[in-house]
C-alpha cells in the first residue's frame, strides 16, 4: 500500500468495477471518483479507515443527490407550470 489510503481504496474497487455490465460499470467509477471530492478530509483523519469512509462518503454522496431531487420535485409542485428538468 502506498501512503495514499483513498487511491489504495478506490484502486481495490477495481476487481468488482470490471464484472459490472449495461453501464453499471461507468456508473460506479463516477461514483469512486466523487469519493475524491473527500480525501483530504480523509486523511486527516490520520487513521486507516478507507473502507468506513468510502461507505460513508458515498452515503453522504447518495443523500445530498436525494435532497436535490426532493427540492426540483417540490418546486416542480409549486410552479406546475414550469417544466424542470432533472
């Protein structure tokens, strides 16, 4: 391992990436490379914990993704006249 724990944990992603199909695969390495916009947070933490933070970037990643479509939905319902797009 080298002393970069988030590319080492992106890095063994890579075997269970190769398996996904119908752009599934695509899909996951966009979201490995999100977990970059955390890294230094990361490490910082100066403790070995790339999987735990992986898991939880990813959460925090998936939650912020959700409140967005619940705003453009809940919008969508104020201005029925106004088409959005998401």
């Amino acid at each position: 391992m080298t002393q970069d724990i988030v590319e080492d944990e992106i890095g063994s992603w890579s075997g269970f990436s190769s398996i996904l199909t119908n752009g599934d695969d695509q899909l996951f390495n966009q979201m490995l490379n999100e977990y970059r916009e955390y890294k230094e947070g990361i490490k910082s933490k100066g403790e070995l914990f790339s999987t735990e933070s992986l898991l939880m970037s990813l959460i925090f990643i998936q939650r912020n993704m959700i409140n967005e479509l619940i705003k453009n939905y809940k919008s969508s319902l104020d201005n029925p006249n106004h088409s959005q797009t998401i």
